[in-house]
C-alpha cells in the first residue's frame, strides 16, 4: 500500500489531494532536520515547566472541571494514561479505516508545526505506526467541535497497546497489532497525552475525505446537467460569456464556460426563448455550490497545516492556553456547503421531471418509447421526491448550538464532526439523484435521435 511519493515534514503545506491519497494509501514521510532541532528545543521547554512551580493546563493541572487540582511531579507521567482513559467514552460505530488513518496523520502534520510540545520519542512512534499502516479504530460519535478529545482518546491508546488498529480491513486487538508490526508500545511523558487528545485531527480527517469526494460528485453533476440540457434542448445562448461577465458571481463564469464547452455543437435546433429555471439557472447554482466548497477547503487547509494544539509551546520559553482546538470556521463552511448542495439537488429533481414531461420536453410522455399503458420513467418520480426530502434533512445546519457541559465551563461548540457526517449523508442523496438524471437524460437522448 506504500506510494511512490514522499512529503516532507515541517517544510511542506499539505494540500486536500494529497492528505486523501496519504489517508487512502500510506506515503512516505519524510523529517527536515531543522523540524527536529526545533522539537527539540520546545521540547526543553515543556521539560522545564512541569518541573516547575507554574500551573499550565493539561501540564501540571486537572482538565476541564479539575483544573484546579494541581499534579505533583511524580504523578505527571501517571496522569498520560489516566487522561486518555478517562476519556475514552467516544460511541457509536467505528469510522472507515481511511478516516482513522487520516486522523494519524493529521496528528502527525499538526505536531510537525513545531509547538505541540511532543516528545521526540512519541513523534518518531506516530511517524513509525503511519508507516507501518496501522489505523487506530476511532468511534463516530463523541466529539462536539471543540477539539475532538474523546474520539483522540482511542487514537492515544491505541499508540500505547490499549484498545484496536485497522489491519487490512479488520479490527486486531492493538497490542498484537503492533507486536506483529515489530513496534513497541508508545510510552507518554510529560504533556504526551494533551498533545494526542486535544486537537481536531478526527475533523480534519473526515472532513478531507468528504470534501473530497464533494469534488468528484460536483464534477459528474456538471456533466450530468450538460446532458440533460442537450436532451432538453436548452437554448445555450444563456451561457454566453458576455451575459456571465454582466453579473460575475462568484463561480458563475466559470460553470458557464463549462457548459459553452460541453454543449458546443449542440443539436438543439429550436430552442425556446427561455427555458425552466433549473436549466437556465444551472450555472449559477453550480458556481455557488464551487464557491463554497472552494471556500469549505480553504478553511481546511488552515486547519490541517495549523499548530492548533492547547496548551501550546512558544519559542520565548512560554507555555499558554489558546482558543485554537475550537473549529467553527469548519462547521459554518461545510453548512454552507451543505445548503448550496441543496439547491442543486432541487434542480436535478426538476430537470429529470421535465425530460419526462412531453408539453415541456417535446419527446414521448414518461419517455416511454412504447406508448399506450406504460408508466415509462414516470414512477421514479416518487424516488425523487423521496431522495430530495432526504437530501433537504442533511442540509439541516449542524453547527448552530450545544449544551453546556463539564460544569458549565465549555458551554458553547460548533459540532464540526457531525457538520461533516451530515454532508456525506447528503452527498450519498445526491450521488443516486445524479444517476438518476443521467439514466433520465440517456433516455430522452435516445428518444430524440
């Protein structure tokens, strides 16, 4: 499963193509040796705060509602396996190896930034288990987009022989996992555990292979409509570039010039004056849909190349608590995504329904090339209609509000995790949608000749 290609580590920004196929299919990575220098020296600073008298957060302190109790130095290392047992409560059914494997490195990229704290000793066994392709078995459900703390409790343990990896698609007892691997269990010192737990790496990672996918599904959406406007027989002056550069909305022009391009030399020969919304419009709700995604990306390139670690480590020898594990900016983004989505969805609903309607379509009703008694197409309307429902549920925004939790002290989250879920849900909706627009526009294609 190892690629040909490699990343390097502390020098590179990683891009949403590559983290997919890293996650998909194990690459080699790569350490600048200044990245290891800097490690190092953020490292002596973690070392000389929990020998100190200071109280840093996760450090030397309680979490959460336990802040206040203060860690003496012997119980410091004891508190790395604590911490993530006590949080390891994530439930419902494991995420794909692809998600689990992706959350690994993200970790991996995250720390790579250089103020995480890690042990030198804890990144090289991160580096050494992503190699050696073993993907933590991660729950779905437990993270409210404030970092994803007990969803990374699993990943955590894994590391240290407790709990499950992913091998070759089944679900192996962890210290056997990595005992046939020829890898020691990973040992946490000083901070370990708060650097494996509070991040968004599960986000990150699911977020990736959603986005990614929307990618792909936005692009077989265009080519779809493409070929029901020439089954329709749409009138394509409405895709001019000189109409488009009257009002440049965003991703507008650009969705037109793929329609002028596919629909060049179309057959369309009486065209009418204008056409239904859902063909003329086509353009307009694809660029939206492209510029939220584009947007939905570039929030997740921010976040998967960020040091987003809490606490996190300075170079002037200081230690400090950030709002970083927070991820609205993920959650608001793919919402967005989700509603634009939704308007497409309607507008594949209409175009199918029109080809089969003969007043509109101009071809043989249902698109039945028999005629008489038979329903043609006609039934999977009731498909639609039930697609489209489903669809308009998981566009639902996610990431509106959350109760308060952990004596009332986190009282506000985003649900980034779950924004991501829903969206593919939604885009597995669309998915069938898609198909069934093609099915309908490849019948009235061949019933127009």
């Amino acid at each position: 499963m190892a690629s040909n290609t490699s990343f390097i580590l502390g020098k590179e920004s990683v891009s949403l193509t590559q983290f997919v196929h890293y996650s998909k299919q194990i690459t080699g990575l790569r350490v600048d040796p200044s990245l290891l220098d800097k490690l190092k020296k953020i490292r002596e600073i973690v070392e000389s705060h929990a020998a100190g008298e200071k109280p840093v957060y996760g450090l030397n302190t309680g979490l959460g509602a336990n802040l206040g109790y203060r860690l003496q130095n012997d119980e410091i290392e004891a508190f790395q396996q604590q911490l993530l047992r006590g949080r390891c409560v994530g439930t419902g059914p494991a995420l794909p190896a692809t998600v689990c494997r992706g959350a690994l490195l993200a970790r991996i990229i995250g720390v790579s930034q250089g103020h995480s704290g890690i042990s030198l000793e804890l990144f090289h066994k991160l580096i050494e288990i992503y190699h050696a392709d073993l993907a933590p078995v991660i729950c779905s459900i437990g993270s409210i987009g404030a970092g994803d703390l007990l969803l990374n409790a699993q990943l955590g343990l894994a590391l240290t022989g407790e709990g499950h990896f992913w091998v070759d698609g089944e679900q192996v007892e962890a210290t056997a996992a990595l005992e046939n691997a020829g890898i020691a269990p990973a040992i946490l010192q000083a901070k370990d555990a708060m650097v494996l737990a509070n991040s968004s790496v599960i986000t990150v990672a699911q977020t990736a292979v959603t986005l990614g996918e929307c990618e792909k599904l936005l692009l077989l959406g265009q080519s779809v409509a493409a070929m029901s406007a020439e089954a329709y027989g749409v009138n394509t002056s409405i895709f001019s570039a000189e109409l488009q550069a009257l009002r440049p909305a965003s991703g507008q022009a650009d969705s037109a010039a793929f329609f002028r391009k596919a629909l060049q030399g179309s057959s369309s020969a009486d065209a009418q004056i204008q056409d239904a919304l859902s063909f003329r419009v086509m353009a307009t709700l694809f660029g939206t849909a492209q510029t939220a995604l584009k947007h939905a990306i570039s929030e997740w390139s921010i976040e998967a190349n960020a040091a987003a670690d809490s606490p996190v480590v300075l170079e002037d020898g200081t230690m400090h608590s950030t709002p970083n594990f927070n991820t609205p900016t993920i959650a608001h983004s793919l919402d967005s995504l989700s509603i634009a989505l939704q308007g497409l969805a309607n507008s594949m609903a209409q175009r199918a329904v029109k080809l089969m309607t003969p007043n509109l379509s101009g071809l043989e009703k249902h698109l039945s090339p028999v005629g008489g008694a038979s329903a043609g197409l006609v039934p999977i309307q009731k498909n639609i209609a039930a697609l489209l429902a489903q669809s308009r549920f998981y566009a639902q925004p996610a990431g509106l509000d959350a109760m308060v939790v952990s004596d009332m002290v986190e009282d506000v989250a985003p649900q980034s995790l779950l924004c991501a879920q829903m969206l593919e849900k939604q885009l597995a909706v669309i998915r069938s949608l898609i198909g069934i627009e093609a099915m309908t526009a490849a019948q009235a294609l061949d019933l127009r000749k």
